[in-house]
C-alpha cells in the first residue's frame, strides 16, 4: 500500500535519509518525486539522483467575477508543468553525511510569456549523523516537515496542490487555508532530531520571509512603496506590514502502531515578530498547530488544526493606521479533516477545510472560508499516472466587496483531470 509522503522537495529527498520510506501518493507538484531509482552520476564521492515529473491537465473553472464590462473570462484550459529534482548526497569517512537537494520548476509566475520561464522552487545544504539532520536553505520549516494528518493524497492534492489558486484568476477568489505548506520556503536554519521511542523533534528560524540570493532589495529605499515593502531586510515602515520576521517554528512527532492500525500525531508553535509600524504599535504573531492520522486496511483518515494571533495565509495582523481606520484583531482558526482509500494501483478520496480569520483590515465582520475536494488517481504503470478531481471554494465576509459591490461573496468550481511522468 501506498502511504501519502509529505512534505515539499525536503520529501523529495527523502531517498537520501530514508531509502525504505513511503512512496508517493499524490500527485501533487511539492509531493511526488521518483527518486528512488540507481543514482545518475557519481563525482567526487557524491551519488547525484536526478527525478522529476512532467504533468499535463484539463482545467473547467467557474468562478465569480469571471466578466467585467471589458472583458470575459473563458471556463477552459489546457495546461503544463514540469519539475526537476537534482538530489546529491556523500559520506565522509567520520560517518557524516552531506549533500544538497535541488528543485527546479517552470510554475512559480503566471504572468504574460514568462509563465513558462524557469526557476528554483527550493535550494537546500544538509550535514547528518546519529545527532540528527541540520539544514539550510530554502526549504519548508519544523512545522511542515513534521506535520501528520494533512491529508492530499488523492488527485493533485486537492485545496493544497498549487493548481487550483493558478488556474483560478484574481486574489480576492483564492482561498488561503493556512496549510502547513503555505508557511513558504524562506531561506531558514533548521534542526531535525533523531527518533526515539516513536518521537522525534524539530525546530526552524527565518530572519523574515524572503527566499533566494542576497536580500530582495531592488534598491536602498525604505520609504512606504512597494519596493520597500517587498524588501527581505525591511524591520519598519509608515503604516507597518504583514510580513513576518524573525520566524520561530517548532514541533513535536510522535509515529506509532496499534496492531494494525499506523497513526501519528503532532504538535507544534508558529511564532514571528511584525514589521514595526513606524508612530504606531506592531502585533506578534503566534499560533499554535496540532494534527494526526491514522492508517489501515488501505484506509487513512487525519486532520489538523492551527489557530492563534494572525489573519491568513499565517499573515500578522495590521495594527490601527495613521488614519484611525478599523482595526479587526479577531485572530485565526482553521482545519482541514479528509479520508483516502487506496487499493492496488487505485486511490480516491477527499477533503474538507474551513477558516475564520479577520480577512480586510478595514472592515469589521469576519472572513469566512469554506472548501473541499475529491478526486482519484490511477497507476497505469510505474511513474504513469492518470488523475481527475472536483475543488469547491467559497469566501464570505459581510460589507467586503470581492468582485460586484455589495456582494460580501465569492465562489470557485474547478475540475482538473489529466496524466502524469515522473521519472
């Protein structure tokens, strides 16, 4: 039986620190990789492993606001991506293991003719031994390493795949579920224990949320516009920002068996400093994060939940402004509860996932969002895939206009089926 593999390109790699561990079952971009095969090459004492996929697929999408006096959205598309996972690993004579794992892909901008313009999703070194793992990079942090009952394993992973917030246009229709994947791949320092008794432990820091070589800064302005807020090294600004800094994750595993039944089980901490509002107060961020599975008889149920002081998407809240306006502090609480089933080269299943947070910082009534998938996938033959699944996504938030005034209301349908190759 197939066990879902989670996790990002750090789970792609996980041939290199765990060569019996669990094959893949979605078929997601960041959750599947056939890395398990002979190594490519050898250089230096490195074995070098080189995967990848190519996926192909059918998109049906309504969704509001898809015409304007302008303009009109179509409901189909043909669409592609394609991924490639450099992974090289050697061992010193001491026993230490080293390497780095590399995750080049064409789907990060979708915009005009440089959506098919490649670039690197993640870029991380690792050292390991008895002691555990360090690594740094970019690279997912302690809380998505760890995670349990996080349920994707069916179709192309459902809310969480990456596919349906691209192929739906506008990011007042885009949902943001608080996913243990959505906290980013911003260059981090990790720690990964060793197990023990069925636990094990990692911990993870981020000096802000930027990712990639030096820091983000296009120039050395600091003035309230958008090439300062965007910049990785920015501490405070008129008005302060969402983004965070100096980022603190932490979290808990424990795996074991009851008779027949697998299950595992985690509890974690998200916390992150504001950018500082210059003349007004700045808010922490802090959340907490718990989740667990059970698997057996080809069945495996899980979920989890994160909940504390933040708005979406693990943004921090926006104090009161220079103007007075309304400040909404509400804070945030999501889940996220699914099933697969999976039986010789056939797996279905679904999920459900509902968040409250304060939504637009200018208007007082929560943000409401409620989503979820089913969908299936059949292996034809090894690294051949053919997938098909249903998403439905709705977003209410009473005076909030989402794309016709007076509207407090938007709602996504979306089908994706097609094919996949990894190699």
């Amino acid at each position: 039986m197939r066990k879902l593999l989670l996790g990002s390109t750090a789970v792609a790699a996980a041939a290199l620190f765990a060569p019996n561990g669990a094959n893949a079952q979605s078929l997601s971009g960041d959750a599947f990789s056939a890395t398990q095969g002979a190594p490519a090459a050898s250089l230096r004492g490195l074995e070098v492993r080189i995967g990848g996929f190519y996926k192909a697929m059918y998109a049906y999408i309504d969704q509001d606001g898809a015409n304007s006096p302008t303009g009109r959205l179509g409901s189909s598309d043909f669409t592609q991506e394609i991924e490639f996972h450099i992974l090289a690993s050697g061992k010193a004579a001491n026993g230490l293991r080293y390497g780095v794992a590399l995750e080049v892909q064409n789907d990060a901008t979708r915009t005009g003719t440089d959506r098919n313009s490649l670039d690197y999703d993640e870029a991380w070194a690792f050292l390991a031994g008895s002691w555990g793992q360090v690594r740094f990079g970019d690279e997912d942090g302690a809380i998505s390493l760890l995670q349990s009952g996080h349920i994707t394993g069916f179709g192309v992973g459902g809310l969480d795949s990456g596919d349906v917030n691209q192929e739906t246009v506008g990011t007042r229709n885009r949902g943001q579920w608080n996913t243990p994947n959505d906290l980013g791949d911003n260059t981090k320092l990790i720690y990964l224990s060793p197990q023990f008794a069925g636990f094990d432990a990692g911990v993870s820091f981020a000096f802000n949320q930027g990712g990639g070589p030096n820091d983000g800064c296009p120039n050395n302005a600091t003035g309230p516009d958008s090439i300062a807020s965007s910049c990785d090294r920015l501490a405070a600004i008129v008005g302060g920002s969402t983004r965070r800094r100096n980022e603190v994750q932490a979290a808990l595993r424990w795996r074991g068996s009851f008779g027949p039944v697998g299950a595992a089980a985690t509890v974690g901490y998200i916390g992150a400093d504001a950018i500082k509002n210059i003349g007004g107060a700045a808010e922490r961020l802090d959340m907490i994060w718990a989740g667990a599975t059970a698997t057996a008889y080809g069945f495996t149920f899980g979920g989890w939940y994160t909940g504390g002081n933040a708005n979406g998407n693990f943004a921090t809240l926006t104090p009161s402004r220079p103007n007075n306006a309304i400040r909404d502090d509400k804070g945030i609480n999501a889940y996220l509860v699914g099933a697969t089933y999976t039986i010789d080269a056939i797996t279905v299943g679904g999920h459900f996932a509902q968040s409250w947070s304060a939504g637009d910082q200018f208007n007082p009534n929560t943000l409401r969002q409620t989503g979820w998938s089913v969908g299936g996938n059949y292996r034809v033959a090894p690294g051949l895939d053919f997938f098909a699944e249903y998403n439905n996504m709705e977003r209410k938030e009473t005076g909030f206009t989402f794309n016709r005034p007076g509207d407090g209301k938007t709602q996504v349908d979306l089908v994706l089926a097609g094919f996949r190759v990894a190699f």
